[in-house]
C-alpha cells in the first residue's frame, strides 16, 4: 500500500442479475468495474478493488467482502456514504471497516457462506422473485400448482453426505486441476424460506460452479430423475461412474457471508469517524496533506455534506 493511503474493507450487496460477475471485463458490465469507476471519480486514481470471491454472471451477493485503499483523509463512514450515494441501485455498501495494510479479502478467509434459493410455490414465478431464485412451480392447464414435485426428504439426504474434507470434482466445470478439488464443508442444510426451500453451504473453499452442480443434482434427486446413490459415488471420486446433473440457474444463488480469524481483520489504529457519533474511535489520525488538483475532477471529502454527500457550497472539488 503507497504512503498516504489508508486500508479499508468493504460488505457488499448486489444484485447480480445485470452483471456479467464480479471481474473487470472488456466492454460489458461488471461489479468490479462500477466498484472502481465510482471510486475513480470520488478520489481521482485508478484504484484496484480485491474481493474474497469472484462471483459468476448472474450470481448476487449480500455479503461480499472487498478491500481498498484510498488517501488517508477518508474516513470508513465518509467513505461508505459516498459510496453509495454515487454507485448505480444495484450495488450497496452494508458496511465500511478500517483494515489492517495487508489485509488481503481472499487469501486471509477462512470460510465462505452460499445460500441458493428454490422457488416452489407459482409465487415464486413472479417477476418481483424470479430473478432472485429457481422457480420451479409449474402451470398445470390453466391453474398454478401450490408447490413443486420435489421429495423434500431426498434433499435432505442428499446434502447429508456433503460435509467433511471430500473431493468435489464432479461437481466443478473442468479445466481447474491445477487448484486442487478437495474442500472441506462444514455446513450443508435445507431449510423453509417464504416462497420455498433455501440451501446453505459453508466450506474453506469453492470450486467453480460447484454449488450450482450440486442444487442441480440435488433437485433431479428430488424429483426422482435419479437416485441418491448417484450422489454418494461421486463423492467418492469414482470418475468412471454417474455425472452430475447440469448446475442449477445463477438467479438462486447468493454469497451470503464470508469468514476471517481474528487478527486478520484487527485493526490497533483508531479511525476517526466523521459522522458526529460516539463510537469509540477515541484517537485521531492526522489527514495527508491535499492532494494536488487532478486533471480528472474528484470529491474531497472534507467538501461533502454529512447528510447528502453532495458539494457544499463553495466547493472547489464537484464530483
């Protein structure tokens, strides 16, 4: 991290629906790319933003963890609130942290969350919900069925044999040998959401596509299209034997939440915050010096107003 600069880590909220994933891409929309075009304009550099996960065209979030550096006179709640006054509807920043300099949001995590949604009421098939799960329930004629044709049981056993340390090479798009294919899941549950059934996973890491590999083979289980024996001897690495089904739809998944030891995430330098409130950040941190004026315009943010985030009045420095 250069000098003058300060570590921030960042909760993201997205909806993945009109991006295609997280990573910068030439010509198309990604959340990487909005994250580091507003930040551009709010500080007037280039700067990198680094996630703990890169999440697929589709997939949403609302609990993506980033981490950023910018000058030392932001604080984490000017920071945030500029953020989000500035960053399209479809992104939201839930939450803004000082972080240790070398705080790194992928290789300090000890584990990540997923949720994937199911939708299996004809509720679910509203365009208020669809693009944020699986929708399953089907028209029979011209009257909607009041649930899909799912053996809850089956899921239940069917997510049963995931955690422990296995391999989960079956259930990843190929072409990653070199990364390895054992994880270790410690959570792996169905559980009731309003307009279905939700499932979570918790394990130290992913493979590409791997969640989406095992809903979908865990519904066409559910569905009787194929047993639950087919499950247990790719879990065992017999390569010779059943393939997974084709991944579920990216509408229904989310990361949800991801995981750090303690003194990955400690920060022993108080940061002051400028919203007005007590919080506990006691000390003071003296603000770099003003940056020089920049052919790119930016927002200084001691030019902000607390409740707007616009320019004061006078400001020398529009967004």
């Amino acid at each position: 991290m250069a000098p003058g600069q300060r570590r921030f880590r960042l909760t993201l909220h997205y909806d993945g629906t009109r991006f295609f994933g997280w990573q910068m891409q030439p010509e198309v929309r990604t959340v990487q790319g909005e994250l580091q075009n507003t930040l551009e304009r709010l500080t007037g550099a280039h700067r990198t933003v680094t996630a703990a996960g890169r999440t697929d065209r589709g997939v949403h979030a609302t609990g993506q963890v980033v981490a950023l550096a910018v000058p030392r006179r932001w604080s984490a709640a000017t920071l945030q609130r500029a953020l989000n006054a500035r960053l399209p509807g479809d992104i939201w920043v839930a939450e803004a942290q000082a972080a240790p300099p070398g705080f790194h949001p992928r290789y300090d995590a000890t584990g990540r969350e997923y949720g994937y949604r199911l939708g299996l009421t004809a509720a679910a098939r509203s365009p208020f919900h669809r693009a944020w799960c699986w929708p399953l329930a089907h028209l029979t004629g011209d009257t909607p069925s009041t649930t899909a044709d799912l053996d809850v049981e089956a899921l239940h056993a069917a997510a049963a044999l995931l955690p422990g340390e296995k391999s989960f090479a079956a259930f990843a798009r190929a072409g990653q040998e070199h990364r390895g294919d054992r994880c270790t899941v410690t959570e792996a549950r169905w559980a009731a959401w309003d307009l279905g059934l939700e499932f979570t996973i918790l394990a130290n890491r992913f493979l590409h596509h791997m969640v989406r590999y095992l809903v979908g083979t865990m519904v066409d289980i559910a569905r009787g299209r194929r047993p639950l024996d087919d499950m247990r001897a790719m879990l065992d690495g017999n390569r010779d034997g059943p393939v997974t089904s084709p991944p579920a739809p990216a509408s229904g998944l989310f990361l949800r939440r991801v995981r750090y030891p303690a003194h990955a995430i400690a920060h022993d330098t108080a940061i002051p915050d400028d919203s007005g409130s007590a919080s506990g950040n006691a000390a003071t941190v003296a603000d770099a010096p003003p940056e020089s004026a920049r052919s790119v315009p930016f927002a200084d943010p001691a030019a902000l107003d607390s409740d707007t985030d616009h320019p004061l009045a006078g400001s020398a420095n529009p967004p």
